[in-house]
C-alpha cells in the first residue's frame, strides 16, 4: 500500500504545482509587467526567474515530504495520508504566492527610488 501512496502522492502532487505554477506565471505576468511596463525583458525575466524558483522548491518538498509517510495498511489510509499532505502542498503554494508578490512590489519600490 506504501507504493501505491507514494506513486499517488509524487503524481498529484506535481501536477498541482505544474498546474498552479503555470496558472500563476500567466496571470502573474499582466501583474509584473504592470510594475515594469518600460521593460518588459527585465519583467519576463523575474517571472521566469520565480516559476523555476516554485516549480523547484515545491516539487522538492513534495519528494522530500516522502521520508515520513508512515506505514499505510488501509484504502482509508491512503485517502487520509494523501489528503494530509496536499493540503500542506497547497498551504505552501499559497504561502509562496503571496511572498512572491510582496518580492515583486519591492523590487519595483526599490527601483521607482532610484
């Protein structure tokens, strides 16, 4: 049952942070373009830069994230494990979306001062 849950696991997991990843790169480029509308390569760039930045970090914790699964015996276990750790996935990538949009306002601030 472990194998089925690891398998499970690593597969709905990247897809979520594949899927968010590029829902948030799309939409987040009309938000960082708007920040540095008189360069758009250096606004290309930094989101390019954030999505390798999640698609790494979360997609690593996700297989980090395997060593402490515990030992599944039932169907109900798999569902309870699995739910247990998307639901951490997801608080992360709401976590991160939110750091990377105050980073992007900082970045602009910092350099409207200048």
């Amino acid at each position: 049952m472990n194998q089925i849950t690891y398998t499970l696991y690593i597969l709905l997991s990247s897809t979520i942070v594949i899927l968010v990843g590029n829902w948030c790169y799309r939409n987040g480029k009309i938000y960082i373009l708007s920040y540095f509308p008189d360069d758009v390569n250096y606004g290309n760039g930094i989101n390019k830069l954030l999505r390798v930045a999640y698609y790494l970090l979360n997609i690593g914790l996700a297989i980090w994230s395997l060593h402490s699964i515990k030992e599944i015996t039932t169907y109900i276990d798999v569902i309870l494990e699995l739910s247990s750790r998307l639901s951490f996935i997801l608080l992360v990538i709401a976590s991160l979306h939110f750091i990377n949009i105050y980073t992007v306002y900082f970045i602009h601030k910092y350099f409207k001062n200048q």
